[in-house]
C-alpha cells in the first residue's frame, strides 16, 4: 500500500485512537518534551474505560494527570525516572519506580517491560513516509519498534532531527493529527553559589575536550566559564539552550571529536524554541535512540569525553547518591553511571560530580559521614573522579579511604566541617584541622 494512502487510512480522532488502549495494557509514553500531550489527554478523559492500565514513562514534563489519587483504579505510574509530578504517587504507593540504566532501557521494552501501546509524537512524514521523533528519541524509539499499538500525534511544531530519529508511517496503527507547540523547560536561575561551581567546573575543561551535560542550573552555569576555551564538542543523552549559546559564540564547533566529528551527539532535549529551532533539519544535530548514546562501550570512543552530572549527597568514602532522600525517591540514575562509566574509558576522559556544599537553604551538607539511611548508591566509589563544590575540586581517583575524606572535608562548607573532621578522628584515629 502506498504510504499515503495507509495515512489517510489509519487518521482518526485523538478520542478514537486511545478506544484501542485496553484494561491491564501497558503503555508507554514518549519522553520529557517530547510527550505527546494531546493523546495523553484524551486517554485520561476516557480513564473510566480502564482498569489497571500501567504508564511507564521517565520524565514527565507535561500534567501528569494520570497520577493523580481520582485515578488510582484507572491508571498506575510506572517510572524509569521519577519527576517532580509523579513523586508524590511513587512515594505514596500509588505507583511504582523500576530502577534501570538508562542506556538499558529500550532493552526492557523487548524484555520485562514489552509494551501494549506505545504514545508518542513525531512530524509530519517527508516525502519517503518517514517521520521524525524529534526531541525525543531516546527509549521513544524502542517503545515504537516493540508496542503492539502505536498512537502518534503528528506535530508540523516537532523539529526534524535527522535519521536516527526517524520511524514510519506504516509503523503507526493510530495517527493523530493536533499542531500544539511542543513543551519548553526555561532556562534555570543562576545563582552566586552555582556560578561558584560552574568556575571550579570549567577549570577541568580543556580546549577540545568533548563533553555530556546534565540537566540543571550547575550545567548550564558551567556553559557560562567556558566562552574562553576553544573546539568543543558535544555527545551528550541531552542538551539545552545554553549549548547553542556557546555555538553561536564559536566554542563548541565538534572539529576536534574523533568519534562523529562535526556532530552534535544526543538522545533528547530539552530546552525553548530557539533550542528546537536550533535543530530542525541542522544536518549537524544527531539525535538517537538511548540504548546507542548512551552505551558507554559506545561513549568511550570519544576521546577526552567529560561527564558533568550532579548529586543529593556523598559520603565520606566517595559514594554518591544522585536519586533519593533515604529511601524516598525523588529522581532516577538516569545517564549518569553511562556517562561517568563512558567517561572512565574514554582516553583523556574525566567524569565530574558537581553540586552545592549545603541543601535546605544551608542546614544540611551534602558532603556527609554516612549516607541517610535508606539511600540510594547511584555512583559507586569505585566509579567517581572529580567531586565539585562551590568551595572547590576533590580529584578522588586513585585516592585512599583517608585521603578521599581528608579532600572531601575541604570542599564541604565551613559550617559543617567541624563535625566531619570529628567523623575523620574517629574512623582513621587521626586529628584533622580545618
């Protein structure tokens, strides 16, 4: 059958397509900016249909009204990631968080997690039928490839990123047409104590270096100190505004990437429309599925990759804890052990753990003895590099138990060093001043 020709066929109303989502189904949801919103809607207007429908997802960046208590028998949240509008359902019982890698991911949907339906948003098709998934290739693409349904709101707002990202028409069951401006995320505020951080970060960067970027205020503080260095590269599982910034300044140009030189290298994005402007049909930009950019067999080919994440907490020994508060759990591994693990075996490569000394506007540290009870251990000791604060760089590699402490306790805050000193006395019975 001509493309076309299944188009039209298989074009419905949003109302129509989410009929095909059955009680007990599992769904998956495109990700983060990426959710197509207009589907989800339907799907919750038409929740007294379902009983027990899973919604697996990662971050959800839209309503998230199917976590809400009213549908509790309709919908239960399953989440890779867990984001500020499924916390409460997650920690209250209500749903559930399955703890996963995220390069791993699209191998669950072929596995423990085989998808019924899967929701997603894309382009409209080119001329060959092929439509792009635009800011959300990530686990979108698997759940594509692996569902038994496929839902797809057809955006004209959607960039088109390349042909990793691409999937087609005749791979969509239910085909949605609704023209909605795809989900921004707004530059976060910088404050003195992030600018603090994005300097002390910006000292391990070398000109040439290629480099993964977490999501946040210190990622993007970091971009601030580096209009000074030269031929930057990107392989990234995301990227935001602020790295078009520093294009538009000549910084980050990928002439000096050994793996997909020229290329600006990522899974999804997040970020405002000068970002998805940015990339629509930038023959530079390529966007691809999770289980490929993320693979640190595959990060590893970049030489000098650096790995710029962050943490809830880190204990004295080194172990980071990025997800929880205890055993609350307020976000996910996501790609952090992907990249610092990448990072490790990337030749010139260097992984950084960056975060504030204090959280709880300055009544806890961050730097701690022990971890809360209950934590989670995202980054193992074994694993961490460089651990920054806004009081500067703790290179823990290669480091003694005694010499990671003695370098931790220097770049905790002040008012909390007195007590981890008292911590160092006695576990190495040796007096540390501070």
């Amino acid at each position: 059958m001509d493309w076309k020709a299944y188009y039209n066929e298989h074009k419905m109303t949003a109302e129509q397509a989410v009929q095909h989502i059955k009680s007990g189904d599992r769904v998956v949801i495109g990700h983060a900016c990426g959710e197509p919103s207009f589907v989800i809607d339907a799907m919750v207007a038409n929740a007294a249909a379902y009983q027990n429908v899973e919604i697996v997802h990662m971050v959800a960046m839209g309503k998230c009204e199917y976590c809400q208590p009213q549908y509790a028998s309709n919908f239960r949240h399953n989440a890779i990631f867990v984001g500020g509008n499924s916390r409460e359902a997650v920690n209250s019982g209500r749903g559930d968080f399955t703890t996963c890698f995220f390069h791993e991911v699209p191998g669950l949907f072929e596995t423990t997690l085989k998808p019924d339906v899967a929701m997603v948003m894309v382009t409209p098709p080119d001329e060959n039928g092929m439509c792009s998934l635009g800011v959300s290739v990530d686990y979108t693409y698997g759940a594509v490839k692996n569902a038994k349904t496929v839902i797809a709101q057809i955006n004209p707002c959607m960039p088109w990123t390349g042909e990793r990202s691409l999937v087609s028409v005749e791979e969509l069951d239910c085909i949605v047409e609704h023209e909605a401006p795809v989900i921004e995320l707004a530059p976060p505020k910088i404050g003195d104590v992030e600018r603090a951080i994005g300097e002390n970060v910006a000292s391990l960067v070398q000109d040439g270096d290629c480099l993964q970027l977490g999501i946040g205020a210190i990622p993007d503080a970091v971009l601030l100190f580096l209009k000074e260095k030269h031929d930057l590269g990107i392989h990234s599982e995301m990227f935001s505004d602020g790295v078009v910034e520093l294009v538009e300044a000549g910084v980050i140009t990928n002439k000096k990437k050994n793996f997909h030189p020229g290329k600006f290298v990522a899974n999804f994005l997040m970020g405002t429309k000068r970002l998805y402007d940015f990339v629509d049909h930038n023959p530079d930009v390529m966007i691809a599925p999770v289980d490929y950019v993320n693979d640190p067999r595959v990060v590893c080919q970049n030489d000098n990759l650096v790995s710029i994440n962050s943490a809830v907490q880190v204990d004295l020994m080194g172990q980071v804890c990025s997800e929880s508060i205890g055993p609350k759990q307020i976000s996910g591994v996501g790609g952090q052990v992907d990249f610092v693990r990448g990072a490790a075996m990337s030749k010139g490569g260097r992984s950084i753990l960056a975060f504030p000394s204090t959280a709880a506007k300055g009544k806890v540290s961050k730097i701690v003895a022990q971890l809360d009870e209950g934590a989670a251990i995202t980054t193992s000791r074994n694993d961490v590099h460089y651990i920054v604060t806004e009081y500067g760089v703790a290179d823990l590699k290669g480091q003694t138990l005694r010499e990671r402490a003695r370098r931790l306790i220097a770049i905790a805050h002040p008012d909390f060093r007195e007590s981890l000193a008292a911590e160092f006395e006695k576990r190495f019975a040796e007096k540390l001043e501070v």
